[in-house]
C-alpha cells in the first residue's frame, strides 16, 4: 500500500538532485569562462568580481570577464590574454574587462571590450585583435579607442581637486548671475572668475601614444586616427581628439622584466591556477 507514496518521494528526490547537478554544471560552466591570466606583478593587485567579491591577486592568477582590476600606487599587472594579447597596467588604475571572448574556432563570437575608469596601460594586440579588428573597443571617460593590429599606451589625467571645485564655483557663479534672487553674485564677479590653467601638469583628459599599427579614437564630437609615433589628446567627450605634435610625458615605466616574453598562451584557455587567491567579502 506505501509503494506508490514511495516511489513518489524517490521520483521527488531524484529530480531535485538532477536540478542541484544542472546548476552546478552552469555554475561550473561560467567559472571556467577565463579571459586571461597575470603574468607580471610587481605589488598589490584587485579585483571585483560581477558578484561584489574582492579577490586579492597574485601571479599566475585568472581574470574573467566582468572583472574589474584595480592596482596600488606602485603596482605594474599584465595580463595576458587567451588570444595572446597583453594589457599591463600601470599604478592607480581602474581597468574592467567588461566582455571577453575568443575561440579559434569561432571567429563570429569574437568579443573584446574594456573600458578604462582611470589610470594608464599598455595594450599588444593578440589573435582576436588581428583578425576581428572592430570586435576590439577600449572606452575611457573621454572617448572610444579601436584598433589596426597595435601596440598603444592610453593615460587618463584626471582634473585636480582645485580644478573641480573652481569648475563648482563657475556652474554656481553662472546659476546665480542668471538669477539676481538665487544668490548675491554679480556679472562683475563672474567675468573675474578664472579657471586654473595647467603650466608644468599635463592638462585632464585621454591621451595615447601609438608604437606600432595605427588606432582610431572616437567620441561623440569626433574621430581621429593615430599611426605609429604618433600622439594624441581628448580632453572630454565633448571635444573631438587631436594630433599633439610632440610626446606630452606620458609617464609608463614598468620594471624590466615586464619587456620579457611571457611565452604563448592556450587558445582555448589557461590551465587552472594552483594559487589561492584571497577573498574579500
């Protein structure tokens, strides 16, 4: 009489066991979605995770797609690609590789795209990059950068906290000078209000140095290619990029040992890491 409740039961149990089995099997499946690995590390190194984890890294560590990378004040990271491609980063910058993907067998599915918070790096075009070249996109604060089969290095300066406030001050002074009621600020006082301009500092905004293949850079307000030995400025989106005639200091100087070959990587994947990485929650 309780064989059929039985084998209700076990029929219950075995399917909620095939579903605990499927969703490890997708869990598993998106851990081992690798972009790349470091493979140069000269200090402190972060990332955030797309679900909020901080891991501390360390060499021979995995970076995947939707990790964002963070670098101390004296830290140099590359990463390198499944595709062979490097990105090194230079100290205090924000990197996020927001999508990565690349099969030797799948050209269509080819997909590159980062975006540069702040900070600088230096970028080696890899397999994906030389066969899909507008499947590869760097975005900045100021403008989009593509690729020609390159090798570029892009440095955002962001403005001083003086040049904020001032810009603050500005926004207000013109508020109030439309509006006699908003605050006691006359034309007078406004014409006399001046924005600091940078002598010895480079002015804020994107700039890139081409050292082989040419790049495009793109915002709303303009294009601009850059070919080898070649520099250029964006000072915001609202600002088309130009051609500076000289080398601005654009300051990248990681240790020797990042110049080394790394050798190449898998095509389809690094090997799993044998480092435990730290996790911050």
């Amino acid at each position: 009489m309780l064989q059929p409740k039985n084998s209700t039961v076990l029929k219950t149990l075995f399917q909620g066991l095939l579903l605990l089995a499927l969703c490890g099997m997708a869990g598993a499946s998106w851990a081992a979605q690798v972009a790349g690995t470091i493979v140069q590390l000269s200090g402190p190194l972060l990332a955030k995770k797309a679900d909020g984890v901080v891991r501390i890294l360390s060499m021979r560590s995995e970076v995947e797609s939707g990790d964002t990378l963070v670098t101390e004040k004296n830290t140099y990271a590359m990463v390198k690609f499944i595709d062979n491609s490097e990105i090194t980063l230079k100290p205090g910058t924000t990197f996020k590789v927001e999508n990565f993907s690349y099969d030797a067998g799948k050209p269509d599915a080819d997909s590159a795209s980062f975006n540069l918070v702040k900070g600088g790096l230096r970028s080696v075009t890899g397999l994906l990059g030389k066969r899909n070249k507008e499947k590869f996109a760097m975005k900045t604060p100021s403008a989009t950068i593509g690729i020609r089969g390159t090798t570029f290095i892009a440095d955002i300066v962001e403005p001083s906290a003086e040049a904020v406030a001032s810009r603050m001050a500005y926004n207000l002074a013109s508020t109030a000078a439309l509006d006699p009621a908003a605050a006691p600020v006359q034309p007078l006082m406004l014409a006399q209000l001046t924005l600091p301009s940078p002598t010895a500092a480079r002015a804020p905004g994107l700039y890139v140095q081409v050292l082989d293949g040419l790049i495009h850079v793109t915002n709303p307000s303009g294009t601009a290619n850059f070919s080898a030995g070649q520099f250029g400025f964006t000072p915001s989106f609202r600002t088309p990029p130009i051609i500076l005639p000289a080398n601005p200091g654009i300051p990248f100087t990681p240790p020797p040992a990042f110049s080394q070959s790394t050798g190449p990587s898998s095509s389809t994947g690094p090997g799993k890491s044998n480092t435990v990485d730290c996790e911050v929650r």
